[in-house]
C-alpha cells in the first residue's frame, strides 16, 4: 500500500485517514483496521484541508469552502456547514474537541470559536481578543473551557468557563498564576471531565522535551454541575492524566520526586 501521506487512526482504531501534507497534494483517503482502502475524497488542489475524526464512524473535514461531517465507513455526506455561514471566523488551523455523548462539537483557533451541534447547526460562534491556548468541552456538551493569554506576552494566563447553551456567555474566568511558558496547543493540558476541570501548564514540554519536572503543576477546579460556577479550586504538583482501558476513563496523578517519580490513580476525583 503506497501513501503520499501519511496515517491517523481514528479512536479507537477503527479506520485509517490521510491528513493534508503541505508538501505535496494529496487527497483524503480512508483505510479499515486491516490497511483495506475504504474511499478516497478529492481536496482542494494546493489549499489547506483538514480532516479529525469525531468518532469511529465519523469524519469532520474542512476546507476553504466550509465544514462536513463525513461517514467514516463509506464517505457519504452527513452534514455540511458553508463557509459563509462562518465567514467572520478565520479558522485558520482548527483544532476539534467533542462532548463524551458525541453530541456537540467545538472548533477553534488562536483567536475563534465555534460551536456545532451533531446535526451541523451552529450554536454560537466568536472571536476572543486573547490567544487561545487550549480548549475542552464536558461530557454532556454544556460547558467549553477556554486557556487563554494576553496578546504579545507570556503573563496575563487565564482559565474562563463558557455556557454552551446560552451563546457562549462567560460563566467565570479566573487568573492562572505560572511561570512556565505556554503555546497553543491540542495536547490534552486541559480537560474537563466529571465535573472538574483540570489543567496543566507546560504540556508540551512535558509532553515533547522535559517530561515530569518538579516545577509542574495541575490546577483543580470543581464545578457546580448545573451552573458551572466554581465550588472548590487547588493546586497540586504532578501531572494529572486519563486513559482509556476497557470503555472506562482511568484518570492518574504523576509527580516528579527528584529522587523517584510517584503516581496515584484518582477516584471519584479524588487523590486515593
């Protein structure tokens, strides 16, 4: 099997699907678990296209010409959202988050937001006069959780909760007091999961260069979960992570000791 570009799994492995390659045109294509070619979609020429997969039967791919969520079995159209109806938005490297029920969809960039629901109606959609660097939506699509700095400087962090139900209106915002440096990113630093939020500063490097450092930390906030307003908020070293095993959300702390590195598996969200 010859690929022009290369592969990304869907969630759970289900399928295969090529991404855009800058460097040469290449056209979406979709493969089974077992490198079987599925069907092929033709992109834009030279333009930038983008391609995530929702789930394991659902592709969102977008273009200059706007955004379709795709059958990731056969390629047929499901929905598709013109790009005048975003228009005001520049999109211009989206990144895709999606609730845990699969009904509801957030897209952004740098400085845009728009929120979907799973029929391809737009919730709301705006443009933030920060730089958003990371972005989660809850479980059952009520809340979006933005990570936000001031332009042309590394202080002036922020987490802000949204009500995806009312227009994207701000619930909260509160300012995030750290050092470590911070770039946009789709790097799981920030996720909202059974009613609380976790957050943590410097993903990449842990992620790509320096891995658990002492210096990491993870912001806690509990939320009410009809209001989304704070109840209860901390900080604790470490690194908080969630896994996947066996259709159950496993959630860890790991620290860095200096001498040793610890982990602890979080119940309940709790630290046991």
């Amino acid at each position: 099997m010859k690929l022009e570009s290369w592969l990304d799994p869907s969630p759970s492995a289900e399928y295969y699907y090529t991404s855009d390659n800058p460097d040469i045109y290449n056209q979406l294509k979709v493969y089974d678990s077992n490198g079987k070619f599925l069907w092929i979609r033709k992109t834009p020429g030279l333009k930038v296209w983008f391609v995530h997969a929702l789930s394991d039967s659902e592709l969102i791919y977008m273009d200059y010409q706007g955004c379709l969520m795709l059958n990731a079995l056969n390629g047929e159209v499901i929905w598709n959202i013109h790009k005048e109806e975003f228009s005001e938005l520049t999109m211009g490297i989206p990144e895709f988050s999606t609730s845990s029920n699969g009904k509801y969809l957030i897209m952004r960039d740098i400085h845009d937001i728009l929120s979907v629901d799973n029929e391809g109606k737009i919730l709301w959609m705006k443009k933030v006069p920060t730089v958003i660097l990371a972005s989660s939506i809850s479980d059952n699509g009520k809340f979006v959780v933005l990570y936000t700095k001031k332009l042309k400087t590394s202080d002036g962090k922020k987490l802000e909760i949204l009500d995806n139900f009312n227009k994207g209106k701000q619930i909260w915002d509160s300012r995030i007091e750290t050092v470590i440096k911070d770039v946009p990113s789709d790097i799981h630093g920030l996720k909202i999961k059974h009613n609380v939020v976790y957050l943590t500063p410097g993903i990449v490097s842990y992620y790509t260069d320096e891995g658990i450092t002492p210096e990491i930390q993870t912001f806690y906030f509990d939320i009410d979960s009809e209001k989304g307003t704070i109840l209860d908020q901390r900080v604790a070293e470490g690194v908080a992570e969630t896994f996947q095993y066996g259709g159950k959300l496993l959630s860890y702390i790991l620290i860095d000791r200096n001498t040793h590195k610890e982990i602890f598996r979080i119940e309940q969200d709790k630290i046991k």
